[in-house]
C-alpha cells in the first residue's frame, strides 16, 4: 500500500478531514520560517486526536538535537523528519528513539549514492529543489531518480503533487509514500477537503490499476 502523507497541518479541522479521508501519516512542519508552521502549543491540542493508525510526523529544518528530541518526547511523536542538511551523525542519533524520514532537494545533479550516507534513515523523501526553501514549494521533483530509488528504498515522493498528477506519480515511481501540502490547499496552511479527500482517491485508484 502506497501511504498518504498530508503535510502543513496547522488546525484541527484539517486534520480531522485528512484522517476521515483516509490519510496514513499526518505532517506537522515546526520551521519557524515555513508558512505552515506550527507551534508546539497548538500541535499538543490536535494530537490527541490522532488515531493510533494515523502516524504523527514532526518536520523540523537543522534544528538543534536538543529541540527536536523535547517536542518528540512532549508530542509523542512517530517519526520525525529532518528537512534541512543535517548530517548523517544527526540522522542516527535521531533514528536511536524514533524512525527518521531525511528529506533531499533532488536538483539534476544529485547522486543517488548519497541515499548510502544515511543508513539509519528509515525512508527518503525526495522534493523539488528550489533556492532558499526547504519545501512546500509546488515544484514537481525528478520522477526518474524516484524511481530509480525506490527500486532498492522507501521513497516518500513530494513536491508539486496535486489530484490531477498523483495516479501518474504512484504508477510510474511506485513509491512507499506520498507527500502533499500545498498541493491540496486553498491557501498556504489551509486544506481543500474536497481536494484532499480527491487526492487520496487517485492514490487508491492508481494501485488497483
């Protein structure tokens, strides 16, 4: 089964919906800089209303160890994905009390080998690289290198996924996940739930085919 990942949650309404819509894995983006964040406060309040089979995911970009372990232990936190250039020393002491998805900026120049360097994460998400943003950008990433990748990993495919090109995404990288912010927002930090619940039926459809 290809997972769903909605990220950018910022309120409880759109949580709600993208757990009634059938998602697997909810984002909750703690980047001061990003304009879907999050604080801790409010995330405290939204994720007690997470099922046990909905998985809550705390985005954070070369935040301090320190910090991401605390909101970790206060939030109860899944996984956790580092989103920045953090190293692969970061990457496993992590991955010591929680499983670590390490995002990537795929530019045309990326090697896949460096996937080598990080054997402690437990999945790759590949996003569009875009200078002096660290995701949530609307750009389509290399679905060729995902591909590639997801021959031999978990691949979390994100960046510029939408209702119309998510079918053709599953079927041509078949990855582990998928990833989806602005992609099914009205406005930055604020879903579409006819679109979010639209998105997770072509993610289904595409696998029965």
């Amino acid at each position: 089964m290809v997972r769903v990942k909605i990220c950018g949650i910022t309120n409880a309404a759109d949580a709600l919906a993208a757990i009634e819509a059938g998602a697997n894995l909810l984002g909750f983006n703690f980047y001061p800089k990003s304009p879907r964040h999050i604080t801790e406060a409010i995330a405290a309040k939204i994720r007690p209303e997470l099922p046990k089979k909905v998985k809550a995911v705390g985005i954070f970009v070369n935040a301090p160890l320190a910090d991401v372990a605390a909101i970790r232990k206060s939030l109860k936190l899944d996984v956790v994905q580092l989103h920045g250039d953090e190293s692969p020393e970061t990457v496993a002491e992590i991955a010591r009390s929680v499983p670590v998805f390490k995002a990537f900026r795929i530019e045309p120049e990326f090697q896949l080998e460096t996937l080598d360097e990080f054997p402690e994460a437990f999945a790759f998400l590949f996003d569009a690289a875009h200078t002096g943003q660290y995701g949530g950008t609307g750009h389509s990433t290399d679905w060729d290198a995902a591909r590639r990748a997801a021959l031999g990993r978990r691949i979390i495919l994100a960046g510029g996924l939408r209702v119309e090109n998510v079918a053709a995404a599953v079927r041509i990288v078949r990855p582990y996940a998928v990833d989806v912010a602005s992609g099914v927002e009205s406005k930055p930090g604020k879903k579409d739930h006819g679109r979010l619940r639209e998105f997770i039926q072509e993610v289904r459809r595409a696998e029965r085919k």
